[in-house]
C-alpha cells in the first residue's frame, strides 16, 4: 500500500515537471519541431519551389 502511494506522487510529480517544461520551454520545443520539420522535408520542398518557379 505504501509503494502504491509513493508511485502515484511520482507520477504527479512527473506530470507536474512536464507541464512546467512545456510552460517554460514552448518556444524552443516549437523551434526544434519546425526545423526537424523542414529538414526531413527538405527533398519535397525543394522540388515544390523548382516546379513553380521553372513549371516543370
């Protein structure tokens, strides 16, 4: 019984720093995301600008 409660508190508490991580941190977490993005995205973006502009 007493482990059950020490694991609820910890789970809490783990909830608890993680919505002070975001709170605090959107920004940067938001940056990474969109620079992940866009790197991982790079091939389609590019050739999404190429055909525009050329009109291939």
């Amino acid at each position: 019984m007493v482990s059950f409660k020490i694991n609820i508190i910890k789970m809490k508490q783990l909830i608890l720093d993680i919505q002070d991580l975001l709170k605090k941190n959107w920004k940067v977490i938001l940056a990474l995301a969109i620079v992940f993005y866009l790197l991982y995205s790079y091939a389609d973006i590019k050739n999404g600008i190429l055909d525009g502009w050329i009109g291939r």
